[in-house]
C-alpha cells in the first residue's frame, strides 16, 4: 500500500501536523525538521493526495491564468514569470484563454462547475467595468484582474499606466525630430480600456509638443497581430502625406509595420521610425531592433501572485491596485545608431 501522512510522521518521529506542514510548504518549519520530513518522505516514497488535500483544507493549490491568447508573446511571456512566481508561493498555475470570446469569460468568471478547480483567478479580460460588476460578486472566488481596466475598488488590479506608456513612447519619437507621427492601434468600435488608454496617451504627447492631430494618422487594428500591423502601415503609407514615424499600441504590430515598410524599399528608421509597446523578446532581436516600451512583466507577475495569495487567505481584505513600472527602451529602430 503507498504510503500514508501518518506512516511519514512514524518514521520520522514527529507529529502528523509536522509532516503536514512540510508538504504544504509553510515557512514556519525549522530548515532542520524539514530536511528529516523530506527525508522520511523519500524513503517511504510518499506522494501526497490532492484530493485528500482538497477535502481537508478547502483548497486544491491551483491558480487559473486565464488570457486572451495565450501564443501572443507578451501573454507567453506573462504566463511563465507567473508560473515561477506561483511556484515559489507553493501554487500550480492552470493556464486558459478566452480567444477574444465575450461569452466564454463569463462563462469562466461565473461557472459554478469550475470553481472546484482552482483556490483563485488571475483574468485579463476584455469585458467592460460594468460587465465586471454584474459578472463576479466580491464575495465569489478570489480575482486578481491583469491589464487595463478601472480601478473601483472591488477587485484587486495590476496593470501598468498605459496612458502615460503611450506618452512617453510618442514624447521620444518627437525627441528624435519628427512631427507627423502616426499610430497604430485603435478599436473604435470596442470599449476596451487599452486602446482607449494608449490612443489618448498618445493624443495627448502630441498636444504638449504642440502638434495637431490627423485623423487619418490614427490607424484602428481589430487584433493586435503582426497582420494587422501590416496592413494598417500599409493604409498610412498610401497616404498622400505619409508619416514620418509610427507609435504602435503593441510590438507584434510594430512588428508587422516594419515589414511593411521594408517591403516598400523605405529604410527604418531614416525613412520611417517605428516604435512599440509591450518589449517582446523578438522585437530585441528583430533588423533593426525596435524600440518599445517595457512593462516590467516580472514585477506584474509577482504582484499579481502577491495579491491572489493574499485574497485567498482573507477574502474581506481591502482590494488594492498596483501600477507597474514601465521604460521606454530605445533601440535602432528610432535612432539607428543605438545598439542592441
């Protein structure tokens, strides 16, 4: 028969609760008492029921990520740095993604028949404020929010200014001399909060350094995937005045806005300078590299594991938003002289 909880205690010679608190990992337990658990455990090769685990304490030690989608990079990349910081917090992460369907976040956010699976929810929704209050009462499971929503005090929430990201992105691309700068990125048609934020950053960088705004400059994207950038900078080069540089809501679009350029014989960034939000891995290594803006995923990762944690043990505390840090990285695709 495998071994059990107790059979560990036995040949360990130490109490039930001892065993019990080594394996949930409870910081409390002297680092001498859990190499002798460990131990016991490895000789005895004894696995711990997660059922049981479940059953006893309520809890099963699963978080749920849960993305829009989970092969764009930005999310891949959030998706890791949460992982390890779960990790390190004692959680497994189950990871899902939405696709961009109203219905299926709803579904997540209210089933009644995956609440069993997970102690807490890490979302970054696309649903509107108001859909967020109608869907997930503050007395349901923990939610941590990700991504850019507004803050009303009833979830926890940590995102990064996307106003002022925006804003400093533009401020550099008119530091480098230009004034007909476009952007690529706006939904018009939705009541997303990042193009929103990004869209009025970026108006509002232009406004202070006392250039006016061009309606045919602000290109909208339904997705931000390198297609759509590719064809949005292929509407703004078509222009009979064309811009002189490009802000784009996110580095997969930039990405695909050079390649548009460069399909065209214009040189990046004598031509046309590009830069971009979010500083994927790719865009560090992409001819030219591009300048973005970072968003320090690292810290939202851990913040966010930070304040799921804690939701988790005190469902009533107050619900607090963290705003992470961001840097604009300049790199070659803004001044050709910078290096990697």
């Amino acid at each position: 028969m495998p071994a059990t909880l107790r059979d560990v205690a036995a040949h360990a010679n130490v109490s039930v609760r001892t065993v019990s608190n080594v394996v949930a990992g409870h910081p409390h337990v002297s680092d001498a008492m859990r190499r002798l658990v460990l131990g016991a455990i490895a000789e005895l090769d004894y696995r711990p029921n997660p059922v049981a685990r479940t059953l006893r304490t309520g809890r099963t030690g699963v978080l749920a990520l849960v993305v829009p989608e989970i092969d764009v990079p930005y999310f891949a990349e959030l998706a890791r740095e949460i992982i390890d910081a779960a990790s390190g917090l004692g959680y497994r992460v189950m990871i899902d993604q939405t696709g961009h369907d109203h219905d299926r976040e709803r579904a997540l956010l209210t089933g009644a028949d995956r609440t069993m699976l997970f102690d807490g929810i890490l979302f970054s929704p696309l649903v509107t404020r108001s859909e967020l209050l109608e869907m997930h009462p503050t007395t349901a499971m923990p939610l941590v929010l990700l991504g850019e929503h507004e803050f009303d005090g009833r979830y926890d929430h940590v995102a990064i200014d996307n106003h002022q990201a925006a804003a400093d992105a533009t401020q550099h691309l008119v530091q480098t001399g230009r004034s007909k700068i476009a952007a690529i990125g706006a939904q018009p048609t939705q009541a997303f909060a990042t193009p929103r934020q990004r869209g009025a950053g970026y108006l509002a960088a232009l406004d202070e350094a006392g250039i006016g705004p061009r309606p045919e400059y602000l290109e909208s994207a339904a997705r931000y995937h390198r297609a759509d950038g590719y064809a949005a900078a292929e509407r703004l080069l078509d222009l009979a005045d064309p811009p002189e540089a490009i802000l784009c809501f996110s580095d997969l679009l930039a990405m695909g806005a050079m390649r548009a350029a460069a399909d065209r014989g214009l040189r990046i960034p004598e031509d046309l300078a590009v830069a971009g939000i979010d500083d994927i891995e790719e865009g560090r290594y992409s001819r030219p590299s591009l300048t973005t803006v970072s968003l320090d995923t690292p810290f939202i990762a851990r913040e966010a594991v930070s304040r799921i944690a804690a939701r988790i043990d005190d469902p009533t505390a107050p619900a607090a938003e963290i705003v992470a840090p961001h840097a604009v990285l300049v790199r070659e695709s803004t001044t050709a002289s910078t290096p990697l």
